[in-house]
C-alpha cells in the first residue's frame, strides 16, 4: 500500500520537527540513542520522538 501525499507530508513535519529539537552538537546516532533528548516532559512530545526516531533508524 503506498502513504498519501497526506501522510508523507505529515511524516516530513514529524521528521523535521524530531531534527529541529536534536541537542546541539549530537550526531544523528546519538539522537537515535536518546530521541526524546531536546523534548518537553510531555509524554505525547516524547512518544513523537520516540516513534520518529524508529522510523528515521536504518533499516526500518
């Protein structure tokens, strides 16, 4: 099944935003590590990054 344009574009938001919040100075494998780094203490925000980092992980 292939994502709508919808869907797509609303990954690349997710995506940006998970970058845009990347502590400064950290590689993308540290971010990886810790992909809630640079979040809020909310729990939908860190479960954003959560998920974004999965799916940014190679070999997802």
């Amino acid at each position: 099944m292939e994502a709508s344009p919808q869907m797509l574009a609303l990954a690349a938001a997710a995506r940006a935003w998970w970058e845009a919040g990347r502590p400064d100075g950290w590689s993308l494998e540290q971010h990886l590590a810790d992909p809630a780094a640079g979040c809020s203490d909310s729990a939908q925000e860190r479960a954003l990054a959560v998920t974004v980092a999965q799916w940014v992980r190679p070999g997802n």
